[in-house]
C-alpha cells in the first residue's frame, strides 16, 4: 500500500490508511517518529515495549540528533554520512536538524561535501533511496516508477550523472544530487518528501575508475549515447506523464548538449527545467541586480566576460540578454555587453566548430574581430581588450583567475565584480582570500562554494555564495502551486527580481548580494508567490487571484511537524 498524505482543514498533516505495525512502523523513514510517539500511538500502532518509556518532543529529539553529527568531528563528509543515515531513519526529524542548523548544514548535506560523496558513492552505500532507471528497464519504466512509495509524486528531480558538479561523470553516484536538491526543496519550500522523488537514468558511465572498482554499484557498461539513450529519455518523460500527471521534472548536472536538448525538447511537453541552466542563471543575475544597487550602477552600465560555455555559462548569457533586453537595451549595444569564451576562444557566428546551443548567444564574426580578444588560453589579452566590469566563471578549472588577469581587471573598474562559481570548492576559479588581495578589497565578489570571510587592512569582507537554493525551491514552489503547464523563462526572470529585491540595504553594507541563508523559507515563499504571479499573468498558470495564490501556498507547505497517522 502507498503512501496517502493528506492536509486536514485545520491545517494537520495525517498519513492516512497506515497498515504498518510494530518494527516495520519504526523502519519506515517517513512514518518513524522515534521517542515522540505518544503512548496513545504506541498501544494502537503495537509499539508498546519497542521505545523507551519517556516520550520526547522534536525539539529535544532534534537536539540529540545534532549532538550526533556534532561528534563526527571535523570530517565533512563523516557528517555526511551521519545526516543521510538521519534521513534514513527518521526523515521529520533530518528536517528539523536541518532547518535549525541551515548555514552549518547546508554545505554538508549539498554542496561542496555531496561531490565527495558522489565520488565514493559505491564505497559509502548503505540503503537505496529514490529510482534508478537503466536500459534494462526499457518499455517497462512506467512499471518501475509504480514501485516508487508514493502514488502522488509532484516534484521529480533526475539526472544521468554525466557531469555531477565540476567532477565530471560520477555514474550511479550521481544520484547523491537528486536526493540532495530535493532536501533542500524540502527544507526550503517546505514541499512534503512524500511527494518527490530522486531518480538517476542510469545509463552507464565512462569513468574507468569506476568501471574498474569491484564494488562499483551501477550499470556496468559505457555510456549509452545516440539514438538509444534519445529514446530512453523520451520514455521516461512518457512514464512520468503518464503515472504522475502534472507532476514538476528538474533535469540536473547532464552534459552541456544533452541538457539543452533535452530543455528544449519536452520543457513545452511536460512541466520542466534545468536548473544548472536556469536555476544558475537566476542566481547570478540576481547578485548582479544587487551587485548595481551597491554601485548605484544600471546592469545595462556593465560589461560582462564570462568564460565557460557549458550549462551554466550558457545558461547566464541568455538570461542576462534577456534582462539587458528588458531594460532597454538593443542592438550592437545588447550584444557587445555580453561576451562568452569557451576553451577556443570568443564565441562568435563565424566559427565552424560552434555548437548548437552556443549559437543564440554568439556575436557576429564582424563584431568579434574588431574587438581581437585572442584566445581564451590567453585570458589575460581577452580582459585587456575587453576592459570588463564583471568578470564570472563556470569552467570548472581551478586557479584559471590568475593574479595579472584579476588585477588587470580591476585596473579598468572602480568595483570589480568577480564571480568564480565552479563547485566544489577545489574546482573554483580562485580562492576568496586571492580575489580579495587582487582587487585591493573593491571587488564585489561571489563564489559558487562556501569561503570563510576574508581579513584585509583591519576589515572582514564577507564572500557571499552564489548558491542555487535561493531560487529552485521557490521556482519549484511557484509552478506546482501555479499548476503552470510550463516552466518559462520569464519565471526565472521574476525570481531573480523577486531574490534581488529581498537583499536589504544592511545586507549591502556589509558585502553581502545575497539574504542571509538562515532566511532560506521566508526567502522561498517571496520567489513562489513572484513565480506564481507571472505563471498566471503569462497564462502559462492557472487563473488564480493573487489571494486563491496566497492561499494555494500556505496549503503546500509542510511545517516540519510530525503527520498524524491514521492507522488503516
């Protein structure tokens, strides 16, 4: 029997029709409450004799929960560990952990930690969590996804794995994202984790050192490409249609042309996104939003250098175009504000080797050669002629913003903004503590990993984390609440508007482009209602007014409290 969840009028969680009994009760991670069972439910749920006597509350259970984790030490990954096997046995009580600890945890649970537990996957594995689809599934995924625990799956994220953070092609341990990102939905938008749901399409891998490892857990084969990995995806968005009508798909860490295809595909056929396309690109567009307001500058006044042409570095051109366009600019002016450079050089329309999904974003050949940037293994040359205000980088290449290229930039800008986004934190471009010698302390910084504040000339200058869980849960949020048959990219725009919006005066004084962490719900509600409001105003959501919207969300989110449960 699945899972039925369902919100009371007067605002209580149940699980209703509960079957189990007994140790079967305590092991499901979704029904277990541990020591908070009152004695009522022990005597009707045949507890009785199972717990210690004393029932305790959820805060106190919380706090012996985080005294747990606290004694893995120092050891990011230890914690880990600690907090998935919480999850694993009590999933109410991982949230309150969560939700209590939000700043310290987050980079446990997500990233930069997840990409070691990503590479060790096989060698950490303990219980299954989530679905993997395989070409051995193939015409029978609707049947595997009925195996899931729920019959009402609203929020689905899933990835093939080729490209987990900037560590490449992880295989099977790709999937420690799907269940990371749908943690922080949890934690964040409060959607109930019996509605989501983790997947990994598992269609082999190329990483030999998995490949070679005994223990390796997954599809032990090459990377499935071409027409046969095409139809799998396509029966999977089919199965999910079919068996979740309705349902939310997030496509996550696919490799740069898969993942545009694969967006532009079905994102008008089933309701979907990428969100290291533009979920990435909302974020950053945002901290440049509050990175102007810091200035007093227009982002119109700016000109951007971004280097690294995959999802993310895409994905952020075509939404800062799409702003710049919304703010007036046009022409020439709209497209020299932008420039791209991948590992060839400047992407431009008069190169042969130009892939698809690069060539909407690319300058026109005459344009490039007039501006003789060079080449992007000289990027040093590119900032000289470029001269640009902000300089943003998703390459995955560690230590590519060297010291003469930062410096250079800031020669040519009172406040560099510099961000050097890559996860994990070893992948990131440069350090904080560099950036900040660099640009003599002007610069406006940000980086995709966490970095401790930095100490220059008797000031702490705090390094804000350009991190995507300000904007997917309430992007999420906002499009099931919405009921949006699509997922447009005006809703992405509204969010980052809506993010840049919440940034207080205080929050800029100190440095910061971004609310503080701890904030993560409130923050949430703000994005969703904003993403909702366009949805509708777009026509791509239902007819709601802005109080049936208001309304629609306050029924959506879980509170973190224990369910009822309704015994069968």
């Amino acid at each position: 029997m699945k899972y039925r969840l369902e919100r009371e009028p007067n605002g209580q969680w149940t699980m209703t029709d509960v079957w189990k009994r007994g140790h079967a009760l305590l092991t499901d991670p979704l029904l277990n409450k541990g020591t908070a069972f009152t004695h009522e439910e022990r005597e009707v749920f045949e507890l009785e004799g199972m717990l210690p006597t004393q029932v305790t509350e959820r805060v106190r259970q919380a706090k012996r929960a985080y005294e747990h984790i606290l004694h893995k030490g120092d050891d990011p990954l230890e914690k880990y560990v600690g907090m998935a096997a919480l999850q694993d046995r009590n999933e109410t009580l991982f949230y309150q952990v969560l939700a209590d600890h939000v700043e310290e945890l987050i980079p446990i649970v997500y990233t930069p930690t997840v990409g070691t537990a990503a590479e060790g996957f096989s060698h950490l594995f303990r219980r299954g969590r989530g679905l993997w689809i395989t070409p051995d599934h193939r015409g029978r995924i609707f049947d595997v996804l009925g195996h899931v625990r729920s019959e009402d799956i609203r929020l689905i994220v899933a990835t093939d794995n080729e490209r987990i953070l900037g560590l490449g092609d992880q295989g099977a341990g790709g999937m420690v994202i799907p269940i990371g990102k749908l943690s922080l939905y949890t934690l964040g938008a409060g959607i109930h984790p019996a509605y989501t749901l983790p997947v990994s399409i598992d269609v082999g891998t190329d990483n030999r050192r998995l490949l070679d490892d005994p223990l390796y857990v997954g599809w032990h084969a090459p990377r499935l490409r071409g027409a046969e990995y095409e139809s799998l995806i396509d029966e999977f968005v089919d199965a999910v249609k079919r068996r979740f009508p309705g349902a939310l798909l997030q496509w996550e860490d696919f490799k740069k042309a898969n993942a545009f295809r694969i967006l532009d595909r079905y994102r008008d056929t089933i309701p979907s996104f990428n969100d290291d396309i533009q979920g990435t690109a909302a974020v950053v567009v945002a901290g440049l939003l509050a990175a102007c307001r810091m200035t007093g500058t227009k982002l119109a006044d700016q000109r951007f250098l971004l280097v690294g042409a995959g999802a993310a570095g895409v994905g952020i051109a075509r939404q800062l175009s799409h702003t710049l366009g919304e703010e007036g600019l046009a022409g020439e002016a709209l497209i020299r504000s932008v420039a791209l450079l991948d590992s060839r050089g400047l992407v431009h329309d008069g190169r042969s080797d130009l892939e698809p999904h690069k060539r909407t974003i690319a300058w026109p050949g005459d344009l490039a050669a007039r501006l003789d940037t060079g080449n992007v293994l000289d990027l040093a040359h590119t900032v000289e002629a470029y001269r640009p205000t902000v300089l943003i980088g998703t390459t995955g290449r560690p230590g590519l913003f060297t010291e003469p290229i930062v410096r250079a930039m800031a020669r040519h800008a009172d406040r560099p903004v510099v961000m050097a986004l890559s996860n994990p934190t070893s992948r990131c471009e440069a350090t904080a503590s560099n950036l900040v010698d660099w640009t003599e302390g002007r610069g406006i910084l940000a980086t995709g990993s966490p970095f401790e504040p930095v100490r220059f000339e008797g000031r702490v200058i705090p390094i804000p984390q350009c991190n995507n869980v300000y904007v997917f849960p309430g992007v999420g949020l906002g499009a099931i609440t919405s009921r949006a048959g699509s997922v447009t990219d005006s809703m992405f725009a509204a969010a980052a508007a809506e993010l840049a919006s919440l940034v207080t005066d205080a929050d800029l004084n100190a440095g910061m482009l971004y609310p503080p962490l701890a904030e993560l719900r409130t923050i949430t509600r703000h994005i969703a209602r904003a993403v909702a409001l366009d949805a509708r105003d777009r026509g791509v959501g239902a007819d709601f007014t802005d109080a049936e919207i208001d309304e629609a969300l306050e029924h959506e989110v879980w509170d973190l409290d224990y369910p009822a449960l309704r015994p069968v």
